[in-house]
C-alpha cells in the first residue's frame, strides 16, 4: 500500500472521500495576482506607489515589464496546483505609447488574452484608483473635485468596458473589483457628503448593464490606510449596503478588518443575500501588510467556510499580497500553494457531521472529532494531489527556482 492508500483508508474511517476532496479541490479557481510580480508597479513609466498601501523590500530581480513578468508567473505557476486565473489591473495596459487612464480600451489587454489563452488562464481585472497624479487629497470617486471626480468615473467607466471585453473573449465572466483608497489621516468634519459622491460616481460606473456571464461587478471596503487612518470612505458598512442596493458582489479582503474581527464568519451572511462572495486572500500582520499568505488559522477558517457552504462555485477567490523583501516568484507560490493546501485541508472535513454535532448540542463529541480531525495524515493526500497536478509535492520546486533566479533574475538590474 501506498502512503496516498493508507491515508486514503484512514480518512475513509471518518466517512471522507479523498478522492472526491482532491477532484473538488482541483476545479476551484484561484485568481493569481500578477501585481506580486513587479510590487504593484505597473507598466506607466512615471508612477509610485500611493493610495495608503505600500510594499516593502529590496529583493533583487523584480520584473521590469511585460516579457518579464509573463515569464516570472509562468515560473511560479509550474509549481502550483489547481485551477489559476489571473488577477490584473489597469496598470499593466500595454501600449507603445503614453495612455491615460481615462483611455484605456479592451485591444490594450489583447496581448494578456493572448497569454491567458496560450497557457489556459482566465483573466479578472480591476481599475487603478491609486499611482496617478489624478489622485487629489487622497480621493478619487469622492472627491468634491468635479474635475477629478469626473476623471475617475471616466477611468472606472473605460474599465468595466474591457472587463466586460475581456468577459467576453475569454468565454467566463471577469471579476470587476473596485478598491479605492478615498480616506482621511485625520478625523473628517463631513462623513456623509463624500459617500454621498461615491455613491453616485459608482452608480455612474455601474450604469450599464452588463450580463454577468461577462462582468461580476465587485466593490472592496477597507478599514483604513496608512496616512488615512481617521477616515475610509468606502468601509464595510457603506459597501454592504451599496452592493445589496445594485444586487452586486461584495468583495472581503481579510486584510481589511479589525484585527480581532474574523472575516470568515462574514461569509455565511454575505453568501445568504449575494449570488457570489468574493475574496482576496492575503495576511495582516499588525496592518494591511500584505504578507505572505501562510496556511495559518485564519486562512484555513476562509476555506472552510467555502467548503462547507457545499457550494465552492458561488466564490471568486483572489489572492493579494505582495512582499519585496524575499524572491518575489516564491512568495507567489508559498501563497498559492498554502491557499491550495486550505483548501484541500477543507474539502476533507465531513461538515455535515460536525453540522449534526453541533444541531444535536453534542459540542463535546463536536470537539474530541475537531480536534481528531487536524491528525489525520493529510501530506500524503496533499502529496498526491500535487503528483496528479504535475507539481512538485514538496518545497524541491524551491530548487528549481534557485536556478532560474540565478539564470534570469540575477542579471536585472
Ligand atoms: C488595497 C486593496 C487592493 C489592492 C490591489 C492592488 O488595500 O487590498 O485590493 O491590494 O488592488
Ligand atoms: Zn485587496
């Protein structure tokens, strides 16, 4: 017998089906943010970070444009399991020439659905509210501005346009995600009047209607900023209500809470009365850091609820973090393989036994099988999921790596 035999059998004796958890598992996509590769830098020639998000570290080897960063995730992705997508933003048009934001159409994207195509990804997208001389005051779609406002909408306008393009193309809706950084480093005199702005700018961007076989419309809440830790303009509360109201997607980022919150608790009521949750996976240490994603408590609590919700297929998992302090290929395959480990650590969890537990208030049983369960040999299921995907069962992927740091991204300067 096999060690995949031998644990199959043992997680048998529980009434769980690994081969079932590893073939669920392996249709869940997992979007992939491309912005881990370049630390959100883009393709504009001119722009910095802002927007109250930063990334720290000097790894050397970062990548410096299209070819590079196309060859760095096709790099990371060969030790990944699972179904990928990919996650861009508006940043990575490409052009030969200078595009505004308020310019940017669906042909600046062909050469990415070219890419997505050769190498079976999806593509998701969202506009850039942030890196742009536009930003005034730290607002964008709630700016009293009219100008800058009306910039803006345009922008969010020309995105949901390629979203919607690239929909299309690709033959699978593409997750719309607005995120802006619009907030306040000190206490504001007027709460309302800028969420009055935002409301309407978003109704404006919204404004067309799309079928969600092309665009899944999301909006991303935040608690706060660095530099703008009074006020956040688009939090938890305004875009709850915003998304009910339009009958649109609510995107949790668990970096965007309260550290004592848990965001997978939000999930259930957010899968009650929404068609799809989306997320963005990512780790907080102290603040919205970014780090690394590790398979810790708060990320197999995320996958749990996905799983246990029997319904995998009403989620848009994202990834978002971005550490420039390690190589940054690595740092995108320890993320996604931790999320793919949540997951498949999930998917062998008999939920409606543990739900029985809980209805009958037999907590104790409820307890002894919880606890139980996190000793179950769970590698050797991993393990074989992996050799079926084509990737590397263990970190040997890291040696590999090692050698084409040495080859390609030593020579960046
Ligand atoms: C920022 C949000 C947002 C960004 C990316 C780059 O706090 O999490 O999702 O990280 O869009
Ligand atoms: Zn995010």
């Amino acid at each position: 017998m096999t060690r995949y035999e031998q644990a199959k059998a043992i997680y048998d004796g529980f009434d769980i089906d690994t081969e079932n958890a590893i073939n669920t598992i392996s249709t869940i996509p997992v979007s992939i943010h491309c912005w881990q590769g370049d630390d959100v830098s883009g393709f504009e020639s001119d722009s910095t970070l802002s927007g109250g998000i930063q990334v720290t570290g000097d790894y050397p080897g970062k990548a410096r444009n299209f070819e590079e960063l196309k060859m760095d995730f096709l790099e990371a992705i060969k030790h990944i399991p699972g179904t990928k997508r990919i996650n861009l933003h508006a940043i990575y048009a490409i052009s030969t020439s200078t595009i505004d934001r308020d310019q940017i159409k669906g042909k600046h994207f062909d050469p990415w659905l070219e890419f997505a195509k050769e190498h079976d990804l999806k593509i998701d997208f969202n506009p850039t509210f942030f890196a742009h001389p536009m930003v005034k005051d730290n607002l964008t779609l709630s700016s009293p501005d009219e100008r800058v406002r009306a910039y803006w909408i345009r922008h969010g306008i020309a995105c949901r346009k390629i979203a919607k393009y690239i929909g299309e193309k690709q033959g699978s809706p593409c997750l719309f995600n607005v995120w802006i950084p619009d907030g306040m480093k000190d206490i504001p005199s007027d709460r309302l009047g800028p969420r009055i702005r935002l409301r309407d700018s978003l109704d404006q961007i919204m404004d067309e209607d799309y079928s969600d076989e092309y665009v899944i419309d999301a909006v991303e809440s935040k608690v706060f900023g660095i530099g703008l830790e009074s006020y956040t303009v688009g939090s938890s509360e305004f875009y709850m209500n915003y998304a009910k109201e339009k009958g649109i997607c609510c995107l949790l980022d668990n970096g965007h809470f309260h550290p004592m919150e848990n965001v997978a608790d939000k999930i259930s009521s957010l899968l009650m009365f929404n068609n799809y949750v989306a997320l963005h996976i990512t780790r907080s240490v102290r603040w919205d850091s970014d780090h690394v994603v590790r398979l810790d408590d708060t990320i197999q609590d995320i996958a749990d609820e996905i799983l246990a919700s029997g319904q995998p297929e009403r989620f848009l998992i994202g990834l978002d973090f971005f550490d420039a302090s390690i190589n940054r290929i690595a740092a995108w395959v320890i993320g996604s393989r931790n999320m793919q480990k949540a997951l498949l650590k999930a998917a062998l969890k008999p939920f409606q036994e543990l739900k029985k537990l809980q209805d009958e208030g037999n907590f104790t049983k409820l307890l002894v099988l919880q606890e139980e369960l996190k000793m179950l040999p769970f590698n050797d299921v991993w393990q074989e999921y992996c050799r079926r995907q084509n990737v590397e069962p263990d970190s040997s992927w890291f040696d590999k790596l090692l050698e084409y740091e040495k080859t390609y991204l030593h020579v960046r300067k």
